[in-house]
C-alpha cells in the first residue's frame, strides 16, 4: 500500500523530503505534484524501478518517453549534447516553467535511455519536485498521470490518485489538488523551437 504524505509547497518539511529521497534511493516509485499535473517519478539510474514505471504505464521500457525532471539547467550537459547560446538562452528565458524541452540527447544517457536520440528535459515551477531533485543529487524520470474519463484527462484529486495507484507506488505526495493541463512541449532538437503539445506554458 502507497503511503501518503502530505507535503505542502508553502512549507515543505525537511524529514518527509528525506523519506521520498530514500524511497527513491531504494528503487521505489512516486507520485508528487508539479506545476502541472501530478505525475509518477523514479530513480532514473534504478533499471528495475524504470522497468516498474513502464509497466505502471502498460507500455514497454523501450518504447518510453520518459521525461527527466532537473532542478535548474546544471544537468544538462550530463545528458545532452552542447547547444549553442541562442537555445541556451531561450531555455533559462522558460525554466523553471511548465514546459518539456526535446533536445539531442548524448551517450551519456541512464541505461534505460539507451539508444535514445533525444530526451524531454524538465525544470517544474514547483518546489518539492526541486527539493528531491536536489536532495537526490540527480534527476528524475518521471511521466504524467492520466485519467480514464473521457472528459477529464488528468487526475488532479491527490486521494484519488492514491486510492487509484494505492498497490503500484511506494508514496503519493498530497500537496492539494494540481492543475488539469500538462506541459507545453516545444522540441529543441533541430535548434529551432517547434511546439509538439500545447499545454499549460505559453511562449
């Protein structure tokens, strides 16, 4: 059963931020909120929690796109190829924000982005996914959560995900009800922004 912890962004407590960090340390799977829409996370280093994450999904490892949540644009360079100034410079324009930058991935990729040839880059507007990022000491993988009804796309009740996800994830984070409109994804890979999804970042 998924323990829930309530972590507010106004005053996020430091010992229940440790508790998601270890969790994440010893391979297990969460639930926490963004800017966006709440979402699934997991260490991207854990080949097994990444395996979890994907079958979570109902899709294959291989056929994932996982997002990588950073908490600011230090590690870019560990995944991605060098980009020049002008998309460098369009990138801290936007982050922290709701938006997935597409860029060229590089070799350096965690085994289960092997053989990618780009990557989704994320910096959440939100507090807690910051702090276990930089708690953590590296990013995330992480991957939206999406609702069955026809009419509401994405959860945004924290107990009612729980209740949903309560045998698939090791902790949900109940941070309030989040926003029902995902990131804006712009693909960056050709050095020219170009809009995939738009979602809840306007540009």
């Amino acid at each position: 059963m998924a323990k829930i912890l309530k972590i507010y962004p106004d005053n996020p407590q430091e010992n229940l931020i440790d508790e998601v960090v270890r969790t994440l340390k010893n391979g297990g799977i969460i639930i926490y909120p963004s800017d966006t829409v709440y979402a699934l996370g997991c260490n991207i280093f854990d080949i097994r929690a990444m395996e979890k994450l994907a079958q979570i999904k109902k899709i294959k490892l291989d056929k994932a796109h996982f997002s990588i949540i950073c908490n600011d644009l230090s590690h870019l360079s560990e995944f991605t190829k060098p980009i020049d100034t002008s998309i460098f410079r369009y990138l801290k324009n936007n982050i922290p924000g709701p938006f997935t930058f597409i860029l060229e991935a590089n070799k350096n990729l965690p085994l289960a982005y092997k053989g990618k040839k780009t990557v989704g880059i994320r910096v959440p507007e939100h507090i807690i996914p910051q702090l276990i990022v930089e708690k953590l000491g590296h990013p995330i993988a992480s991957t939206s959560i999406k609702d069955d009804d026809e009419v509401i796309e994405y959860s945004t009740d924290p107990e009612l995900i729980a209740e949903k996800y309560d045998h698939f994830v090791d902790i949900v984070i109940d941070s309030g009800y989040g926003d029902n409109i995902a990131s804006t994804i712009v693909d960056l890979s050709s050095g020219e922004p170009e809009i995939l999804r738009q979602g809840k970042g306007q540009l």
